[in-house]
C-alpha cells in the first residue's frame, strides 16, 4: 500500500521520508508480532502437553499399580504371595472357611438345622431374629459349650479378617462355599448361610457377587491355583461400578469355596481426581474397552453411558497419541491418551485440558504486545516527522536555489510544480552538470590555446633569460647597469606570469613529482634571504629571517617555491612595514611561519584568498594564482597549512613540516649549506636550439661549474668518452631534432656512466599529458623558461643528493 504513496511524483519528500520510515519499521514489527504469535502458540501448546504427560504419567503408573495391587491381595489372601510361605492346603481363607464351615457342622449334621443355627449365633445383628429359633442349643449344657467354642472362633477370625480389609482398603469379603452358600461376609454377618440364589443376592448391590461366583464355577474344569476373575458391576443408586475379584478355593485338588473381594471405583475416581491441575480445568478418565466410563467428570452435571472419541479409540487401540479434537462437552480440548493395562485388558487412559484457557492467557499476552507495537508505531511516526522536517530542511532550500538558478539561466521551472523536491533538484543538477561540462570544455579550449601559443614564446623567452644573467657581470656603465636591471624586472614579470601558470597547470594535472630528502631548512632560509632582501628594502619593507638550525623532511624545491609565494605576497602587501620569516620548535614538527603587520585580511577574504585567479588588491600586477599554487602544493605534500590574520594587523601564514634528526655530513657539504650556492659540478647540458646552449654555458661557467655542451645523442656519447670527472647533473631538451628526446639520453647516460647523476628534463610543452608522463617517469621536468634561480635550487639538490648517496 505504501509503494504506490511514496511512487507519487507529487508527494514531498518530507511524505515519503514518513511513509518509508514507518513501512520499514512497521513491516518488521507486524512480522516481528506474527512471529512471535506463532511461536508462543506453540510454546503454549507444548507447554500444555507437557503437563499432560506428565499428570498422564502419574495417573498410568497409579492405576496400573491399584488393579494390580487388588489380584496381590488375593493372592496374599488365599496364600499364593511368596511372603506368606503358605501351602496350597494351609492358606487364610481355606482356614476361614473351613473352621466356619466344620464348627457349624459340630453343632448339627441336618442343614435346614445349621442354617438356623448360623442365623441364631449371630442373632444381634439381625433384626427380628433371637435365639429362640433353636432353643435346643441354647438350653442344652453341650449346645452351650459348642456355641461358646464357636463365638470365640469367629470372634478371632472376625477380627482378623477386618483388620486385613482395611488395610487394602476392601469395601467387603466374601467366603462362599462351593455350593453357593455364603458362609462369611466382613460387613455382612448377618447373610450367613444365605444361598446366592435367593432373593437378596439376585437384586440390588449384591446381584454382581452371584454372577462373579458363577463365573468361576463356570470355568470348574480349567481351574487352577493361580486363577483370578474380574468383574465390574453398575452400583444402584450410584454414579461407579463395584469391582469384584474372585480366588478359587482348593482342598486336595478340589474346589472347595470361593473367596470374592469387593472394591468401589471410587477409590479410581479419587485416585484420577487427585492431582494439581493446570488452571484447575484438566481431568483425567479412565474407560474399559466397551468404552464405559469407570471415572467421574467434571466439566458436565449428567455422567454419559459412554465416551467414545478420538483419543479413547486411540488408547484402546494400544498408542499413545497428543492431539486436539472435540470432547465430550462440546469444547476443544488438548489430550494426551495412553493404553493402561487393568486386569490383562488395554483400558484407555485419557487426560485433557480445554485450549480455551491456554488460548486466552496467549491472547492477553499477545494484546500487551500489540499494544507496545502500536506504542512504538506511533513513537516511529512523531521521530520520522521531527527528523523528516530536519533532513528535508536543506533539500527544501536547495530546491528554492536550484529554481532560482534556473529562472536566471532561462529554463523557467513551471513546468516543476507538480514534481517532488527530488525530481526538481535532479533536473536542477543535470542542468549544472551540463553547464559544467560547457565550462570544463571551454577551458580545455582555452589550456589548448594557452599552451599552443606559449610553447613558441617559451624558446626565446627562455634564452632571453639565459642571457640576461650572463650578460649582467659585464655591464660596467651606469647607465647601461640601469637599463639592464629594467631589462631583467621586465623579464622576470614576464616569467612569473608564465611560471605561475605552468605550476598551476601541473598541479591540477597531477603531474608534479614529490623528491623527499633531509636537510636543514637554514640553506634555504639563508637562501630566500639573500635573494629578496634587496627586493625588500627596495618596497620600503624591513626583511628579517630568524635561522634556524632544524632538519626537516620533504622535497626542499616544491618547499623552496612556497615560500618564495608567501614572502612575494608577504612583501606585495607589507608596504613600509615588516616582513618576518622564521621557524618553531614543537614535538617532533617545525612550524615555517612567514608573517608581515600589513593590511591584513578579514574572515571573508581568508576564505577566497585561497582560490585561483583571486586578488584581493586590483592594483597587483601579478595574475592572483600564488596562494592558490601554496595550498596545492602543501596539499601535495602533505604538510598542513593555515593562516591568521585580522583586517589592518596583518598576517601569518604556517606550514607545519615533519622534524627530523641531523644526519651525519661531510665537510663539503656543510660549507656548501653555510654558502647557500653550489660548489663546482660537471654539469652536460643537451638542447638542440645553438643560442639555448650558449647561454647556458654562459650562466653555469659564471657559477664556477664546469660544462659539456652537445645539440644530439650521437655527440653525447662521444663526448661520455672524453669526460674528466662524473657528472652530477643532466639537463635535456625532452624534445631534440630528428626524433630524438632527452629520455633516451637519460637512458644512454644510465649505460655508459657508473657513477649517479641527476637528470632533469626541460621542456617548453604545458600539454596536460606531457605533464602527466612526466609524472609516471618519476622524472625532474623543468619548463621554459627557467629562472636562474630554479637552476641553482636544481644544482643545490644535485649537489646534496650526489654526497648522500656517496656517503
């Protein structure tokens, strides 16, 4: 449903950012919710088997052991339990039996007569019958002396036999001749010498005993010792079945009585009723194989005749089953049924709880979660609109600044006010790329030209230079001396301007190649000095360098331009003032500061000073592109840069430089620091342009060096073979006459000498690609035309890298 929402073109993005943020949280949650239904469904229903089976367990186990328990005590009665160590002759009931029987006989031998006499003996427990029915035996002195014999036999026996009836809990215990006579009942004494088929035995509670005595009698011809019948009879009056176990008698062989225990199953339904249950509404039941309840209920008022369900056929049918189904109420319950042995038979044995219960504890549990879901719904939801309104602030305004944009540019965006904030700024972006692309390719064309047309004014201008320097020792006049130095301010204008460009487009191509070396920052301090010292007091500005004796690592000539671009700028707009250049000490890092008390900058113009083509002061006649090339280059090599400043006091400018231990040094090498200008080199110059190499020779013997000049490869390697003394510094024309470059005379150079050099190449091309070829060599490139001092920083290097690898 949220899809269709948040596809909508004209539905903001505040909207959409709400829609989304509630359908990824709100889906997890459902789910999340789902999951957990389910899961606690099922731990709830296990749970609730698994008290089923347990309470199942104890109930099996119960039942099992009360039936069994019920044919040991006939056992133990008729004196077949081991314990007794009774014979087959010598057991309690045949005693019984016999006692009773043979004591009435001594009495009298006619029947009719010892049934009477039964009855008078125990007259005071029948109403409406005395002694007076035989009065022979009561006046005579031996019927006197035979009754008081007899009472004192059935006083003892009496005794016995109840105090063995309530210990195992027997409702009643009938002897039974084999006539079908009762001789002896525990609780009724009075139906002595009954027969069972009268009347009183035929009806009522006692009608089971005349059919469990006939079943025995039944079977007369298989009888053995070991014997035992069951019976369960329906109780009058009464909601369970009286049980009936039955032992025959033998005597030599033959059968000689009957010995009946009587149990109520209300011991079973006590038994079944007598256990903790779950949530108070779990039952367990007990049914025989006719599917007769032999157990009370308690969920219904009206007991059923019978009960015939899915786990009853299931235990009947000998397996213990789990399974929910409709019970005998109607309701849905979980059930755990098993077979249990009563007696030889597999009777099922059911215990069942209603899911109703277990059900609507998971749904209260379930509503407290859905509640605290739609708690966290609604916490999402007021989150998503605070911080929809906070992310889509910004998108709002650019979107206004975009349709600004694009009304000054001409396309208009009325077209837009249907489309959301995303779609109008994807329209205003792909119309700032597409004027970006206009703009980078114009400025292609503009670097095309540049460099088309610099490159024929490289060759002279570089010359020009060369001369200029060589020329200046032997200008003695006055006048002359002052033309020349005209003529060299001009020239220098003229190379800086080119120079700035060239550095500027080698950074931005990336073609400008890092030479990382030790060596103390004094030279180059001494150095700037000694150079813009004259310059200084010639703008009025006092100029201190404060030396400084630290080591530092990192290429000193892309170090050596920077800091001639902050004191040029430094000097530029510090009229009359101070100019200050010095280091300090933290850590293992050197601050190099250059700092001047001129105009100063506020905190607009320290954030465009840094940009190219940017002059804070119009009346400058350079071309705004120094601080640029110092925030390139310091980002090149990595050496963080910042500044300070405040309008009308000033500013500070600091590179921070990685400090470094002082290296061990030879003599040479320190005079040559503490001088600040190159000792005397060998120094093969390769140009194929006459009046380039003349004025380089010109030059370089004006600094005491010592120079081998050739215009191609071929003179080059002859001119190897007549060497003095190693070279230690090449420069090449990258491109020679005839197809040749300098790289091959690096190469050549490479081959034939064993000692190391420096070479470097010089090169009028500003092409992008040659830059970046450059770069990939890993080669020195030098661009026309090259001031005098880039050669004697070039010399320096040579110099310092020539004694390192040499020490």
């Amino acid at each position: 449903m949220a899809l269709p929402l948040i596809a909508q073109r004209n539905l903001s993005v505040r909207s959409k950012l709400i829609l989304v943020c509630l359908s990824l949280s709100v889906l997890p949650l459902l789910l999340f919710a789902a999951i957990l239904a389910f899961t606690f469904s099922e731990n709830m229903t296990a749970q609730g088997y698994e008290h089923l089976a347990s309470v199942q367990d104890v109930k099996r186990n119960q039942v099992a052991e009360l039936f069994k328990e019920r044919v040991a005590t006939a056992q133990v009665f008729v004196g077949e339990a081991p314990s007794h160590g009774m014979s087959e002759n010598n057991t309690p009931a045949l005693h019984y039996l016999k006692e009773f029987s043979i004591g009435v006989m001594h009495l009298t031998s006619d029947d009719s007569e010892r049934t009477a006499i039964l009855k008078s003996m125990f007259a005071e427990s029948a109403a409406g019958e005395g002694p007076s029915r035989a009065p022979s035996l009561s006046t005579s002195a031996g019927g006197l002396v035979r009754r008081a014999y007899y009472d004192n036999i059935h006083a003892d026996f009496h005794t016995r036999l109840r105090a063995f009836s309530e210990r195992f809990a027997i409702d009643d215990m009938y002897l039974i001749e084999r006539r079908g006579r009762v001789v002896y009942s525990v609780k009724k004494g009075v139906y002595f010498g009954e027969d069972l088929k009268s009347g009183r035995y035929s009806t009522g509670a006692e009608a089971g005993l005349t059919s469990i005595f006939k079943k025995v009698t039944a079977h007369t011809e298989t009888l053995a010792t070991d014997s035992v019948f069951t019976g369960f009879y329906p109780y009058p009056g009464r909601d369970h079945f009286v049980n009936y176990v039955a032992k025959p008698l033998f005597e030599f062989g033959e059968l000689v009585g009957v010995v009946v225990l009587q149990y109520s199953n209300e011991s079973v339904c006590r038994l079944l009723g007598g256990f903790a249950h779950l949530a108070g509404l779990s039952e367990t039941y007990l049914v025989a194989p006719d599917h007769r309840l032999h157990s009370a209920l308690t969920r219904i008022n009206e007991r059923p005749a019978d009960i015939d369900n899915p786990a009853v056929a299931s235990a009947l049918a000998g397996l213990s089953v789990r399974q929910a189904y409709s019970s005998y109420d109607g309701a849905q319950v979980l059930a755990v049924s098993t077979p249990v042995d009563v007696y030889g038979e597999a009777w099922a044995l059911v215990t069942e709880i209603p899911s109703q219960p277990i059900f609507n504890e998971m749904y209260a549990t379930l509503g407290v979660g859905l509640a605290i879901v739609i708690g966290v719904i609604f916490i999402i939801g007021v989150v998503a609109w605070h911080y929809s309104g906070v992310i889509t602030r910004p998108i709002k305004q650019l979107t206004l600044l975009g349709d600004e944009l694009l009304e000054q540019q001409g396309a208009g965006a009325k077209s837009d006010e249907q489309q959301d904030d995303i779609r109008r700024i994807e329209r205003y972006f792909y119309a700032m790329r597409e004027a970006m692309l206009s703009e980078e390719a114009s400025n292609q064309a503009k670097s095309r030209f540049l460099a088309a047309a610099s490159h024929d004014l490289r060759q002279p201008l570089h010359a020009m230079g060369l001369f200029i320097s060589a020329l200046e020792p032997y200008v003695e006049d006055a006048t002359g001396a002052k033309h020349m130095r005209r003529l060299k301010s001009s020239h220098d204008s003229l190379t800086k301007l080119f120079n700035a460009l060239m550095d500027m487009a080698r950074l931005e191509a990336c073609a400008v190649t890092v030479n990382k070396e030790t060596f103390c920052v004094d030279s180059l301090l001494s150095t700037l000095e000694g150079e813009y010292r004259a310059q200084a007091k010639a703008q009025g500005v006092r100029l201190r360098v404060a030396h400084c004796g630290a080591y530092i690592h990192t290429d000193s000539l892309l170090l050596e331009r920077m800091l001639r671009n902050l004191l040029t700028n430094a000097l530029r707009y510090a009229e009359g003032g101070k100019v200050l250049m010095g280091c300090r000490r933290r850590g293992d890092k050197l601050f190099i500061q250059v700092c001047d008390n001129g105009v100063g900058m506020t905190r607009e113009q320290q954030q465009e000073v840094f940009k190219a083509f940017v002059q804070l002061d119009k009346r400058s006649d350079g071309l705004g592109l120094g601080l640029s090339i110092v925030e390139k280059t310091a980002k090149l090599l990595e050496l963080p840069l910042s500044l300070q400043s405040e309008s009308g006091k000033g500013s500070i400018f600091t590179l921070e430089t990685p400090r470094v231990a002082k290296p061990e040094m030879t003599y040479t090498d320190a005079q040559t620091e503490l001088a600040g200008v190159p000792a005397r080199q060998l120094i093969i110059v390769l140009d194929d342009d006459q009046e380039i190499l003349q004025a380089m020779e010109a030059l370089l013997t004006g600094w005491g060096c010592d120079v081998v000049l050739a215009r191609s490869l071929a003179e080059l390697d002859d001119k190897l073979d007549t060497l003095s003394s190693a070279p230690s510094l090449l420069l090449a024309d990258v491109e020679l006459a005839n197809g040749e470059n300098g790289v091959a005379a690096i190469e050549l150079m490479s081959q034939r000498l064993q000692t190391p050099f420096t070479p470097a190449l010089i090169t009028g091309d500003t092409s992008v690609a040659r830059m970046q070829e450059a770069a990939k060599m890993g080669l020195l490139m030098l661009y026309k035309p090259v001031a005098p001092a880039q050669l004697r920083s070039l010399l320096m290097h040579a110099q310092n890298q020539r004694q390192s690898e040499t020490v």
